[in-house]
C-alpha cells in the first residue's frame, strides 16, 4: 500500500509541477510585457542596468560586492554594469570617509527618479497580480511564498 500512495503521490507532484509550470510561464510573459514598456519608456536602458540600479536603490549606501551579490552576479559584471551607470549619470560613486579604499556606489537624482518608477511599476504590476484574490486568500498566498522563499533560500 506504502509504494502505491508513493506512486500516486509522485504522479499529483508531476502534475501539480507542470501546471505550476504553466502558469509561471504566463506569470513571466506578463512581467516581461510590462517591463519591456517600462524600459522603453526610460529610454536606453538594459535590463541589467535597471536590475543594477535597483539594487543600488534597495541597499544604498553600498560597495560593489553587495551590489553583485543582490544582482546575483559577478563583481566584474557589476563594474561594467556601473560604469555605464556612472557615465549615463544615474549613479555616482562615492569614497568612504573612513577608508578611502571603500567606494560606495550612491543613485543621483536621476537614478533615483527612475528608482521609484521601477518601485511604483512593480507595486502596480503585483497589486494587478493579487487583485484576482480575496483578502484571506492573499494572507494564505503570502504566507506559503514566504514558506517557499525561506525553502529555496536555506538549500
């Protein structure tokens, strides 16, 4: 009986996998969408750059290895990523008064006006996600993507 409700069990979990499969796909499809006209409507901006400024806005003040390590990528990505940064005049960095080896990397009036306009199309783009919900549903869907975040993160 064991192996047969081990069976069974195994088939819900591929199928349940291939249907969340699914609707991510179409989850993914509608940020893509929204943030292709986001980037458009900044203008030349990659999406690593605004992933790279968005960090930056979300740790601010910081050095270069938190930057990469937010942007899960590497330190001499993130150099480039903020060169480009600096020249387009979205980020400045800045040395640390008590160890000028340290330079913390700081968004500039611009970089923080687009900042919030990432935050602000985030926020429309999750509020259009969880409207589809009831409160209590809301409250159950949060409380299982936390248990799925903390899972994911301590693997």
């Amino acid at each position: 009986m064991t192996i047969k409700n081990n069976s069974e069990r195994s088939t819900a979990l591929v199928k349940q996998v291939e249907e969340l499969a699914y609707h991510l796909v179409i989850m993914r499809k509608m940020q893509d969408k929204a943030d292709s006209q986001l980037i458009e409507s900044l203008g030349k901006l990659s999406m690593q750059e605004l992933n790279i400024l968005n960090a930056i806005g979300d740790l601010e003040p910081c050095i270069m290895s938190d930057i990469a390590k937010r942007a899960l990528l590497s330190l001499s990505s993130v150099t480039v990523i903020v060169d480009k940064l600096v020249k387009s005049k979205l980020v400045q960095r800045v040395r640390s008064e008590q160890d000028r080896r340290v330079v913390h990397g700081h968004l500039t009036e611009e970089g923080k006006r687009i900042y919030l306009i990432q935050l602000e199309h985030m926020q429309s783009l999750l509020n259009k996600i969880l409207s589809v919900l009831t409160e209590d549903e809301r409250d159950t869907f949060l409380n299982l993507f936390r248990k799925i975040s903390a899972g994911v993160t301590n693997q």
